[in-house]
C-alpha cells in the first residue's frame, strides 16, 4: 500500500487529540473495585466464537485505576452527559429506563446464581 507524499499527511492542528493517542472500543465494563483511595475497572469485550456460532464471552480488554475522587467526577460527568444526550433528543428516557431495567435484572441474575465476581483483585 502506497503512503503517498509524506509532506502531505494532516497532522491534526492544537485542540485536537494526536494521531498517536491510544483507542480501545469496549461493549462495557466487566467489573469494579472500589476503594477508599482508588477505584479500578475493567472494560470488556464480548469476543465472537471463532466456530461461527452466535456465542459471545466477556473479554477484559482494559484495567482502569482511578483515584476514587477523579471516578467519583467521572461518575458525574457521565450523569451530566447522559442529560445532554436527552435534550438533544440524541436518546429517550425510555430508553434509559429500558437499559436501567436491563441492568437491574442482570445484577439480580448475578446475584442468584452467585456469579459475582469477587471484589478481592
């Protein structure tokens, strides 16, 4: 595959992230840790079986540790983000309620069928 001219590559101008900052694409978090003074989770994958069934297995992809404070902000910041979306009509309250709903009964799965993962890590 052919580059091209090298003088001619947009290098993205100040404000803008570089070429070089690091992307991951998750389909959620797996697990949390939280802490007094720091809080890690993981961002998961669902990996596709390779035998060309419709079988899916969370994949941990990505540690994150946080000082518990800087997640705690990060909490609010999607909360404020969350609201934003709603007003722009970018989701519905439907929809959150729906996933709210999603996420209640798969926490309540967990629990009867003692899957939780443990929080010791």
């Amino acid at each position: 595959m052919a580059l091209g001219d090298p003088s001619k590559i947009h290098l993205p101008g100040e404000g803008y992230p570089p070429a070089t900052l690091p992307t991951t694409f998750s389909d959620g978090v797996f697990n949390i840790v939280p802490g007094p003074q720091v809080t890690k989770f993981y961002l998961q994958r669902l990996a596709s079986s390779l035998t060309g069934t419709n079988d899916f297995l969370p994949q941990p992809i990505l540690q994150v540790i946080m000082p518990t404070q800087a997640f705690l902000q990060m909490s609010i910041f999607f909360e404020d983000a969350i609201k934003d979306m709603q007003e722009k009509n970018l989701i519905s309250k439907e929809v959150m309620d729906h996933l709210r709903k999603e996420y209640e009964q798969a926490k309540e799965q967990i629990k009867t069928k003692n899957l939780a993962p443990s929080s010791n890590i």
